[in-house]
C-alpha cells in the first residue's frame, strides 16, 4: 500500500540520519557492540512504531530519547547491579600539578585511557558527558531526554566531569608510577 | 570556592548562561585565582572528551537491518481493518443478488435487474460499512472449519483446504445477506483474500459466471445444491484457478 510505502520512507528520512549518534549513544551506555546495535535495533522499531504520533521537530533528542529507555529497560532487567551508584559521594580530590594545562602536554593523555577511564564512570555520568560533549547537545535537549530539570543537568554534569576528572589524574599518575 | 560558583563555571563553559550570570561569571575569574585555575583544567578535560576522540560510528549493515526489520514490522501490521471493509463492502454488495435470488427463486437473474440491484447494493453498502472481522473461525484445518458451521447454518457447507495448490485455507465466517446466512469461507493466495460464498441453490443450475464489480474479480456457478461466489482482487487467471480446483473439490 502506497500509504505505507510513504510512511516508511518519511521514518527513514526523518529517523535514520541519526543513526551514528543512536549507536554511540547505545555504546557508550552498554559497554560492548553486540548489545549496542540489539538496543539499537528494538529502539528504531519502537520508534516506527510511534513515528506517527511524533509532532516535535527534534527527532534526534526524540530518538535518543527512545534508545536511552531502551538501554535503561534492559539493564534495570538483566545489569541491574550496574545502575546502583551514589552519585552524591565525595569526590576525593587528588592534590595534584597533573592536570595543569601549563605543565601538561595535550598529547600526554591517552586516548585510550580517557576511554578507558570513562567507561568505569556510573552510567549517569557517563552518558551526560557523551550527550554534552560528544553528541554537544543543550542542557535543555539533555534535560528533556533524561527527564530532569535543566538545574539538575548543570549540577550533575558538575559532578561528573569533577569525577572524569578525577579519575584520569589518578590514571595518569599510576601511568607515571610505572 | 562556592559550590554554587563551581556549578555554575560549568554552565558558562558550555554556554548556558544568561548574559547577566555570564559576566559576572567572567568578573569573578578575573579576580579569583582557584576558579581560573579551575577554569583551565576544565578546559583541558573538554578537549580531551571531545566528539573526535570518543565518537562510536554505527557499524556497517546496521541500517540495512534496521530497515528490513521495519518492512516487516509494517507487513505483520496491516491494516486489518480496512482489510474487513473491503470484504464488508462485497458481501452488501452481493446482498443484491442473493435478494434476487431470494425473492424470484429459481428464475435467471435479468441483466437491467442485476443493473437496478448493483445501484442498491451501492447505496446499502455505504449505509453498512460496520466491520468488525474477516473469520469468526481461524484455522487452517478443515476439519475445524466445516464443523463450525454446525448449528448456525441450516445446511453443511463443503471445505476444502489448497495451500498445497496455493491457495491456503484462511478460516471462516458467518455472514448475513437479507436476513439470510451463508457461509463465507476465506482463502489467501500471495496476500489477496478470496472470500467465497457458499447457500443452498434450490432449483437453479447455473454455470461458470465471471464478472467484475469496483475492480473486484467475480466467479459464480452452481454445484451439487450449492451457489457458489468467489470475490476477490487476485487477477481473474489465478481466481479461475481457485475456482477449478473448488469445483474439482467439491464435485
């Protein structure tokens, strides 16, 4: 039915240009490929599902929206134990020279540390640094797609870059220790 | 170093401020030492998070699954219920005719009668676009089928499953023509819904009769006792196909 032919093609224009950012946003919530693209996948036919009673126009906000729930549904199912954090606990702070941008060469921290070390962050910090940083959305999109006031996005953004922070001058300094 | 200014050096690095709080923002790091050191490591770890060294690309064939799976996603939803009105529609549309059928017996139908019917059936039609089912009994099983019919018809209907030629048996319905029952039995044939007609004919014997009506292909014929409609889209080859193998069945 040419009806259904056109309602395929407008989800695909609409809704697979942001694929890449549905996938990295999967990743970086799951840990591994496979569960990555499986979330991926249940997220896009849920999303063709409902495409019709999308009127926004932020159809990556509205996507990621769906693959994050998705994520979330699952590992509250079968990770649960990964999603248990005190997100309110003391940040340790490392007295430290490390981080001083006037006696640290950019090319001194390791990408694969920095993706080492984010992976170990609790998932709310994780993916509010990929949503701001990687995907550069607005605490606005960011608040509407974890469900949270825009203040809670700045303050937990603050924590979680003070944690990512922390936690690669601590990885640094083991590095140098070797 | 506040709290309330730590959170809010976040906001200002990521442009979220509003111009009030942005300068005085600006002001205090002039002044204060901490935050301005603070400011720069911040910096740092920004560049360091950045798109181009953390972003995960979807991997190759991932689209081309996403997009399989919502074909069939889409395929497993038809839309049933247009699906019924159609179906609905034909069987107010052969009302007429079994009216016809009814009302002079055993006589031949007369072509300008057929004509004046086809117009009142069309008009009967958009009156009665209630639908609600295309089987009240789905199976594939004969067997399971013909007996259904006990009870709620006054004659036994023959059934016949043809997925081995191709034409699988869907189910089958009750349906109402003038207060009259027949039974409609509903065979598939590549996603076209045959639906077929089945009452008593009295006295009449009829032979093969194929007409279309609105683009819908018809057979009809009489058999052993029985009048026989056969309606569907599927182009009139294949139908005449069904047909032949209906009447071989049903000999």
């Amino acid at each position: 039915m040419s009806q259904d032919r056109s309602k395929i093609s407008l989800f695909e224009e609409t809704i697979l240009p942001h694929l890449d950012a549905a996938y990295n946003l999967a990743r970086w919530i799951m840990s591994n490929d496979q569960d990555a693209e499986d979330m991926v996948q249940e997220a896009c036919l849920r999303a063709y599902k409902y495409f019709l009673g999308f009127q926004g126009t932020n159809s990556r906000s509205w996507l990621l929206t769906i693959v994050r729930n998705t994520c979330y549904t699952w590992l509250r199912q079968n990770r649960a134990q990964e999603l248990t954090v005190e997100l309110d606990e003391e940040i340790s702070q490392i007295e430290t020279d490390i981080f001083n941008p006037e006696t640290l060469l950019l090319n001194t921290i390791d990408q694969q540390l920095v993706r080492h070390t984010l992976e170990e962050l609790p998932v709310e910090f994780r993916e509010l640094i990929i949503l701001r940083e990687v995907e550069e959305l607005s605490y606005k999109e960011i608040a509407n797609i974890i469900g949270i006031p825009i203040g809670t996005v700045m303050s937990r953004l603050a924590r979680a870059r003070e944690r990512l922070k922390q936690s690669l001058i601590y990885g640094m300094e083991e590095g140098s220790n070797e | 170093m506040s709290e309330h200014v730590q959170r809010l050096l976040h906001g200002y690095i990521d442009g979220e401020l509003d111009i009030v709080k942005a300068l005085e923002i600006e002001e205090h790091l002039q002044s204060c030492a901490e935050c301005s050191q603070q400011y720069k490591e911040l910096m740092v770890l920004k560049s360091v998070v950045s798109r181009t060294t953390l972003f995960n690309p979807a991997p190759k064939g991932l689209e081309k699954r996403i997009k399989s799976s919502v074909r069939k996603a889409n395929q497993a939803s038809q839309p049933w219920l247009s699906l019924q009105l159609r179906w609905i529609a034909i069987a107010v549309f052969l009302v007429g005719f079994i009216i016809l059928g009814v009302m002079i017996g055993s006589r031949a139908f007369n072509q300008s009668q057929e004509f004046t019917l086809a117009r009142e059936v069309q008009s009967a039609h958009v009156r009665s676009l209630m639908a609600s089912h295309l089987t009240d009994i789905t199976s594939t099983d004969q067997h399971t089928v013909k007996p259904w019919f006990n009870g709620k018809l006054d004659f036994s209907p023959p059934v016949v499953d043809l997925a081995t030629q191709g034409f699988p048996l869907i189910g089958g319905r009750l349906d109402y023509i003038e207060n009259y029952p027949v039974a409609a039995l509903v065979y598939q044939r590549n996603k076209h819904d045959i639906n077929l007609f089945i009452w008593p004919s009295g006295n009449t014997e009829e032979g093969l009769r194929y007409s279309t009506y609105n683009g819908y292909n018809v057979y009809h014929w009489t058999q052993s006792g029985m009048t026989y409609w056969a309606v569907s889209d599927l182009n009139p080859d294949e139908l005449k196909s069904f047909v032949e193998l209906v009447q071989k069945n049903f000999g």
